[in-house]
C-alpha cells in the first residue's frame, strides 16, 4: 500500500490505491475543513503535492500556474499506487503569497519582453577558466594567471579583486583533480571586471539572482536561476517601515530624528532579507549562492535602504543625493546574499520619479518607435505617470497613499491568499458575494476587491458620488456606528480571522483620495502637454492591486479616465519585472538608463491647478460627470451597460 | 622667575635665571641621573625642552637633529629669562625610538632622492572643490554634481564612491557658510578615481599619510604630511608574529595549523596598529586624518598581513597568491587609519623578493642611466641581493636570520636607545669600551654593535677565525660556563637592566650563519652573472643594524666582499624610504613598477654551489683568506692597517 506522508506534521500512513486524500488525512488525525462536503467548490481544503503522483480532478478554482506547482483540492484528489509526500498549508501564513504563484500575479507581460531565443547576459556572470597551474620560472602568481585567463575571455578590461578573494585563490586554482579549472563569478561594473568569488571545478550551473522591487507599503523578491533566466518563485511582504509612516513624506519627516533614519534603513532590510530567506529556503538556494542582484525602487525607498539622509528630497529644489546609484557591495548595503556581489540599482529620473519607474517603462513600447503618444501610469503609495513616444518622455507624480495596497485600509491587506479580490453586489439586498483569492476564507480585502466593491456598491445605488452608504434603503450588510457606517463584507462566522471583514465610509474617504490623486495627475499632466485623454494609445496601468484589475470598475470609481476598454493594459508589478529583465538583460540596462536619461520630470505639486484638478475628483466617479460619458445616465443604466460591454 | 613644567610628571618650578637645567629638576625633587658629576661627558642626563628656549652647550654626544628636536645635556643647559617645558625621558621605554631621531637613521638618503623642487604628487589627494547649490531643474543629484566637480577639476575618469561616502554628501555639500566648498580626499587607482572622503569647507591642509615596512623582524612606520611630503616621525617595533617563529619560513610552516593564519594576521596588524597610534598621538594627528597609506615588505609578510595563504611560497615552484596587490581599503585589511583610505603596497618580483626590495632600489642609482654595474643588498631577516645597471637587472634571496636585528642573540636588540652599536677591544685585557645610543646605560646590543664587537675581538686576537673565545689568554669580560664561554660586554652593574650584557658564543655563531649566508649569495649570484666583485662600482647597503654600519668591520666579519671602501654606500631601511617615496610621489610609484617587471629572479637555495660557498663563509672572515686581501695578513697585522686607513 502507498505511504502518504503529511507535511509539516511527518504524519504517515498506509492506504489502500484510490482512497481520497481527504479521508486519509482524516484518518491521519489531521483536521482538513470541509464545509461543501468535498464537492470541490468551497476550495478549503487546499493541499500541495510535493513529491509522487496521485489522481486529481481540477474544478477550476486553482490557477493553472498553482496547479502545475502542486496544489490541489484534497476532496478530489486520489491516491495512486505511490508514496506521496503532501503539505498541509498554513492557512494563517502572516507574509502570504506562498499558496499563489506570484510569479503569475506579477510578472504578467515577462514572457512577452525578451525574445523567444532569449540568452541570458546578466551584469554578474559565472565563467569556467581554465588556469594553468604554476609553472617554474613563469614568474606569475596565482592573481596574474586568474586575470590572464579572465582578460583572454571577456577582453582587456581591469580586473578588481576584494580581498576574500584573493583569500580564496592559492586553493581554488590548486584544488586536486580540478587541473586548475575554476568557476569564477564576475560583475562587470564600469571600467573594470570586478571578480566576487572563485570555485574550484564547474560550479557554473548553480548560479542565482534576485530582483527587487522595494515599495513604499510593499516589498517584492524574485529569486531567478541566472544561467537560463528562469523565475524560481516571487515573495511579497508588507514594508517594516510601515509602522513609521505610510507614505514617503512621513517616513521622510521620521528620518529627521537621531537614530531613525538607522531605524528605517534596518526595517527595511530585515523585510528584503526575510524575503530572500524566505526564497532560498524555498528553492533549496544557499545565500552564498545568490550572487547578482538588481533593485528598483522609488528615490526615497532606496535613500532609505542606503541610510542616505532623505531629507533634501522634501525640501526645495527638491534634490536627491543620487539618481543612478553607483554598483555597491551587497555587504555594504547589508543585503544578505553572497556578501560580495555587486547590487545594480535601476536609476531614478528625479526626486519623486525613481528606479521603480524607469523599471516599469522596460516592460511598456511606451518609447519605442511609433509615434503614437501612451500613457504609463504606476499606482502605487506613490503615483507616477510617463506620458510619451519615440519623441519624448514626460514624468510626474502624486501621492496617492497606501489604500490601494491594503495599507490604511481597516481590513485592507495584500493580493494574498484569502484577500477578497472580488465583490458582487446584490441590488434589491444589498448584499455581497465574494471571491478571494485561494477561494479559502476571507482575511481582509485587497485593491482590487476594494475596486470592485465601491465600484459595484456604486453602481446598485448603495453607495452615493460622495463616497457616503446608503443609510435609508435598508440592507444587513450596512450597519451604522454613531455618525459612521460600514459595511460587512464577510462576517466573522465565514471569515478567517473569526472577525467580520469591513469597510469603513472613513475607509472609503481614503480609497477616494487616492483614485482622486492619480486621476487628477493624470488629468493634469495631459492638460500640461497639451493633449486631451483621446490622444492617447495605450494606457498601461501598473501596481499591485491584486492578480487582475478590473479596468471597467477602475474607471466606474473614476481612478482611470473613460476611455475605450482596449487601450488599457494591465502590467502588474511592473518594477519587480523591469528589475528582472535588467537582472538577467545587459541590453534592458542599457535601455533602461537611456530611457532615464530621456525623461523631463515635472512637478505637479507646486502647480496650483493640480488642487482644483484633485478637489473635483473627490467624487465617484467625478464631480464632473461629462468626463465619464459611458456613466452619465447614472449608476443604475450605467451597470446595465458595463454588464453589456462585458457580455 | 621663569616656570619650569616638567612632563609627564607636571611638577613645576620657579628658578632664578641661569640656574642650571639639572639642579633646577633635582630642586623639584625630580631624580636624574649624573655619573660624571656634570661634566657632560656620560650623557645620562638627556631631557628635551619641548617649548621655551634655554642656553645649552652641545658637547657632541647628541646627533644634530636630536638637537634640533630639542634634546640636550641637562647638566649643560642654562635657564634663560622664559618660561620652559622639559620631558624627562622614561628611561625604560619598551619601543625604543622615542629620543633618537629615527628619521634620520632610516633615512639615510632621502633627501638627496627628491629633486629641490619637488612638490608632493601623492596616490591620494585631497582636491578642494567648489560645487554649486543644486538648481532647481537642473536634473542633477548630489552625486551628479559632485561627480561633475571632480572631472572638470581631474579629467574624464570614472568616479567611485564608497557607501560611506555617499552617506556623507548631502550634509557637506549644504554645509552653512562654505558656500558649496568641500574638501574630496581621493586615490587615484587604475580606471577610477576612488572618493575616500568628504568634508565640508577647505580642509586640505591636515592630510596625513603612512609608509608602511613590514619586516619578519621589525616593522617601521613612518608618518607624513602629504601637502609638503615632510616625515613627522617615525616609530618601529619588532613585529608581533616573532613569537610564532623567526624567519619567513617558520612562519609559513606555523600557519599551517588552523586558526594560525589568522593568529598571524592579527599580530602583525597589532604592531602596525600600535605604531600608528603612537605615531598620531605624538603628533596630534587623528587616525581619520591619515588617509594615504603605503606598505612594503617582503612577500611572506604581505602575504600574512592580508591573510593570504603563504603556504605556496614554501613549496615548488614557490608561486605566491600575488606579487601585485591590488588597492585595497584600509578597513577591509585591518589598519586604522581612516576606513576608506586606500592602500597600495609595493610590487614584489618573487616569492622571495618583495616589495621591500623594489622599494629599496628606488632609493639607489642601480638601474639609472649608466652602464657600471651596482650591487644593492638588503640585509634583513631575509637577506636579498640586487646586481645590475640600466641593461639588466637580477635578484636573489638567501635565509640570513634575524640575529643583525637583535633576533635570536640572548641580549640583541633593535637599533634604539640604550643598544651597544660600538664595542672597542683593549688588546691587552680584552675590556671592552662600549658606546650606545642615546648614551644611556646599555640594554643589550644592536646588529652594528655585534658587527663592531666580534670584528674587534677577532682584530685583537680575543676571537678566532672559528668563532671561539679566547678562553687561554685570561681576560675578565670573557667567563666559562662548561663547553660554552660568553664576553662580558656591559656588566650588571652599569647596565639598565641590572643583568650584564654578553654575548655567547652560541650567539656568535649565529651572526657568523647570518654573515655568511649574505657573503655567498653575493659571490654564488655575481659567479652566476659571470662577474667578479671586482666588476662592482657601487655597494648599496640596506638594513636596519643601526645609526651607521661601519662598512669597514663589516669586512672584517667576511659579511661584505673586501673591496675599496669608498665604493660602498649604507642607506639604512631603504624599504620604508622607499614606501616613503612612493607615497608622495607619483613618479616613484610609476618606476616602482617599471623596475619590478625588468627584475629577473635567480632562485640561489636549488643551487648545489650554494652550499659549498656557504660554508666556505662559515669563518671569520673566510676559509679562503686571498678573497680578503687587506686582511691576508692575519688580525693583528689588519688591524694596523685598517688603522693606517682610518687615518
């Protein structure tokens, strides 16, 4: 009889071929929820397959990309004549993402932006020299015959050595049975070849990168195989910085104390590095194994990593200590991966465009060679807009706030596991049906569920244009609270946390400043450049709200201008995937920096049109209904057309 | 009256003018030595005024720049009508150096190797820049600027900037009242200019620089002001890692064990890093103002200084890690001077042929224009040979031991205060007259004290050519103690130790090894160029035995071939003249290298004639007399005629 074996408990046992997998972990003692009764459609009984085959049946609840990892539904899965190995998930995982291949949720467009006969050319690579062994009389040392080798590979260029490598030299070049063949790891920075490691023999298939996006509310790793450019797994995390500030100023303004800005510079690396633990242990990855590492981030995240004083980023003229950030040593910034690897920093264009951006732009034809005008725009804690062609490249930004990323939110949370990411609301009720992702229970609502709930709570007439429930016409699902009312959207019997999942009308405030803060930029930056919204082709809209945006409830909220569904595009994180293609593509980083040094930063908040612009969006979808023709008739006729347009 | 401060004591005094220097001390119930009753004859009364003037006599027993540093008799020295500052020296100083002007022992000749003119042209500079206040628009960081200061000022290099560095930007660049005015303190190593500092406002003038030799037996270090190339001082002390074995060969072999490696790092950085601080302290120079560093030193000791695995050097085909050292940063090798500093080391040309000797030469006229052909030897621990003209150059090493700088011999020390460096020999009761420096009472015996001791008793029959005592003809200085006998060179009474100073003849065999191996390299390596020592213009001799090497018993000993006096030259610790040189000017460092890549090295120890030219030497002078013509006579018929010569 097969043995299945539970993980992490190590459970064990026997079962006859073809129990189901549900049973025998009961058997096991081990309590799996079932409350559909195995029917496959309340999706709690999510398990992983580690090792061995079995029998199951998909009933379309998991991803393709979670199946092809392993995941599967206990209730319709079969035990073949096998052993098996299972994992029994963690359903109250703090950090999040483990269940969903991120990978799929981020890095929407990867496949699409390098060719198809793509060959990795990272700036750190892994080469097999063949040294000769000393010879008598040559009158070389062990340092002249490496660096003979390494300039008859790559050419004349400099060869820079620390000093942990030279350590490492006399043995690694005289290693028995090797006959002088090493494997060394080398960045090529400017001017030089700067060598990070030597091996003995051919270590040259074990060779690791990450790329990282670090976000002012949340923080993203990808750990990448180098030699084929291969995503291994993506982790995401909440920013430990959150806890001194939700957006950039006040994390700012907190650094202007003795010690905080140590303090911040600390939070936000132990969240980089609980990532990249989190990866490795993950991936059967060594840190010493990780060797190349590229970081995108906004100026004001990466002055903070670096324990740059951020201060003169607020102040007039508004002026960083730096835009492109020169190669540094992962030791020196504290990142913990082989302590000697050279880290790229994607360059920033100004002191509110940074590194997060030029990034993004790698993974749009926003400048490429058409003439058409596109629009990118990043909808994070921070906002940023490029608008431009071939021709030209125009920037802004506008604080938006966290809210699209969970943060500020009550139950606001990220795009993982057990986040709403979807609402529907029943008109005559008013009561919701909704969708998280896993399909496991509610733990609190994404940006994208966040959305879809106001957009849809709008359009039944439970929400009016300035953000207040509808008090009168009475649902369950809306209670009120002295001046305040909210609105259930999971209760505390279905959710995760044995709490109810809510949105509050303050709640609501908040997510409607920050559609108002990207829509008026938007606005405004079209307005400055002398182009309408109609002039635009494509529109890509990048940022973490949730696997997919609903583009439609984006514009029924007034966050995206009212303009045909086709131009839109949705990236995705866009910075974590420009930072990949700059990781494994010595050409994206050379795009990547001509781009940077092609785009003109304007500056939106010392405008004063920009707080008209803002005041007149405060409202769903604005105060101005004409700029929303597809929604003029009002929320009632406008839901029969959206469902229209979506038939 | 004028005030009399004593340091350290504080103690001070009023006394009437003229009052003399001693008795004005004893009335403040200060006790200073005065065996000759004031007569400025025994030089024990030796003080230094550090401020204030005073009338002294010089009656010659002091060097003239100990004078000019302020060291004089205090028994002949005057109080004039100021208030003055006396150090009372500490007799019993444990370093040695503090009262000789080691300058000028070390130093022989540097001041004949730079030209009147020269202005300091070192690897690291300190550049005072004006960078304008950022602009706004002008689109360019911190960095940009300051990147952009630099080029303008020192050509179109790529600038690096350590983390620190970029730490340190934003505040010195908006430093209030210096109007964008700051000081860069930068290397310029290959392909970069390396940023090492930033200061707001002018701070060019406190630069500081180090020149490093780091001997097997002593390391010296010397500290400069870069903007006039001036020595400070100097300090030097028997490096820590004599405990752990005495040649570089038994080092090698001690850090085979685990751990032992880094046991030796971490001693020689001990005694780098005490005479650093030693060096500052003395002239109220900050360890963070010392950012330009030098070192030299022979292959083993770079190799142990940096952790480098010498076990290579030992074996077949003896090929070190490396013979070129890359820059490195004074941090990431361990010596405190400020952090980022960069650090360069001289280039060796083999793994017994190091840096110590391509600095060495530089301090010599071996390879200039001319086509007579030099010897240049330093004699160390390690002993090494250099013959050539401005066609070629070839090189060797041999084992001396460490005996000439006070290792190995019972009562040997290093040239400092209080050694024996003259020992004349009553030829009728074999006593000794003795002479040491600073005149103080003895503490044991530096290396040209044994050279002038055993060339003296051998001159007046008290020794023989086997190295024995004369133990038939009865003398007082020289006891018995079973097979061995020992020469009483200071007895207890007069020494400052209250032990004798002698020397056994186990001792004098270990010169005469020391001796003989420096003679044979030099007969075996001029044999192997097919040149006879006739062919020699000019003798170089390198070394730290003491204030003057009297070339002359050097002969005597067989240490030296017997040639024309005048063809001989001793030029002191040439590897830290070297260092020096090299570190104030760019030009030195650019003929440094060029000397190292036209060296030929001849390994002597795999040679089957070594041996038989080595104990051919093993007598004083030699087993073949005719080799040393002006002594073919016998001892007492030389003495007359190096008498004669003397005249």
């Amino acid at each position: 009889m097969p043995i299945i074996t539970f993980q992490p408990s190590k459970k064990t046992i026997d079962v006859p071929e073809g129990t189901e997998l549900l049973d025998a972990a009961r058997n096991t003692g081990i309590d799996i929820e079932s409350p559909c009764g195995g029917k496959g459609t309340c999706g709690k009984c999510i398990v992983r397959i580690t090792s061995g085959n079995v029998d199951s049946e998909q009933p379309g609840l998991l991803s393709e990309s979670a199946v092809k990892r392993g995941y599967t539904l206990a209730c319709k899965t079969k035990i073949l004549d096998s052993p098996i190995t299972v994992e029994i998930p963690e359903q109250s995982s703090k950090t999040g993402g483990q269940f969903i291949d991120e990978t799929d949720d981020t890095c929407l467009v990867t496949k699409d932006l390098l060719p198809k006969d793509f060959q990795p050319d990272p700036l750190t690579v892994k080469l097999l020299l063949d040294v000769p062994y000393p010879q008598p009389e040559d009158g070389l040392s062990d340092l002249d015959r490496l660096t003979r080798s390494i300039q008859q590979e790559l050419g004349k260029k400099e060869v820079a050595y620390p000093l942990p490598v030279i350590r490492q030299m006399a043995e690694a070049l005289r290693k028995e049975n090797e006959n002088g063949k090493v494997t060394v790891t080398l960045a090529k920075t400017p001017g030089h070849f700067n060598v990070t490691n030597i091996e003995p023999g051919n270590q040259t298939t074990r060779h690791f990168g990450i790329a990282v996006d670090v976000g002012t509310t949340t923080v993203a790793v990808q750990l990448v195989s180098m030699p084929t450019g291969k995503v291994l797994a993506t982790q995401t995390a909440y920013n430990d910085q959150i806890d001194c500030g939700l957006d950039v100023i006040s994390r700012i303004n907190y650094a202007r104390r003795p010690n905080r800005l140590e303090e911040l510079r600390t939070r936000v690396l132990k969240t980089i590095n609980t990532l990249i633990d989190q990866l490795g242990d993950g991936n059967e990855v060594e840190r010493d194994e990780i060797r190349n590492a590229v970081v995108a981030g906004n100026t004001t995240m990466i002055h903070l990593l670096l324990g740059l004083v951020p201060e003169y980023i607020r102040l007039e003229p508004y002026t960083p200590t730096l835009l492109e950030t020169p190669f540094l040593k992962a030791e020196e910034i504290g990142i913990n991966i082989h302590p000697q690897s050279m880290v790229y920093f994607a360059p920033a264009v100004g002191s509110y465009v940074g590194g997060d951006i030029t990034s993004g732009l790698l993974c749009t034809d926003i400048a490429s060679g058409s003439e058409e005008v596109n629009l990118f725009i990043d909808i994070g804690t921070n906002g940023e807009l490029v608008i431009g062609n071939s021709d030209f490249l125009v920037t802004c930004a506008c604080s938006a706030g966290p809210a699209f990323e969970g943060g500020g939110i009550d139950n606001g949370m990220r795009a993982a596991l057990g986040a709403v990411d979807n609402v529907e609301i029943d008109g005559e009720t008013g009561m919701p049906t909704v969708r998280t992702i896993g399909n496991v229970p509610a733990k609190g609502i994404c940006g994208t569920g966040m959305i879809s709930l106001l957009a849809n709570l709008f359009l039944s007439g439970w929400l009016d244009a300035a953000g207040k429930l509808n008090r009168e016409k009475k649902s369950p699902a809306i209670r009120t609270d002295g001046r305040q009312a909210h609105y259930i959207i999971v209760p505390a019997e279905e959710s995760a946390t044995g709490k109810p999942v809510t949105i509050s009308e303050i709640d609501i405030e908040n997510i409607i400043r920050a559609k108002a803060a990207i829509y008026s930029a938007c606005a405004l930056m079209l307005e400055q450049v002398g182009l309408g919204f109609d002039a635009l082709s494509t529109i890509y809209i990048a940022g973490g709200f949730g696997r997919f945006l609903d583009i439609e409830k984006a514009i029924v909220i007034g966050l995206l201008p009212d303009l045909t569904r086709e131009r839109y595009r949705y990236i995705g994180n866009s910075s974590l995937m420009g930072a990949y293609l700059v990781l494994v593509s010595g050409e994206k980083k050379r795009r990547q920096l001509e781009l940077a040094g092609r785009m003109t930063y304007m500056e939106l908040s010392t405008e004063p049109a920009y707080m008209d612009q803002y005041t007149g969006a405060l409202f769903l979808p604005h105060t101005d209904i004409k700029r929303f023709p597809t929604l003029k008739d009002g929320p009632q006729n406008t839901q029969k057309d959206t469902e229209k347009k979506q038939d």
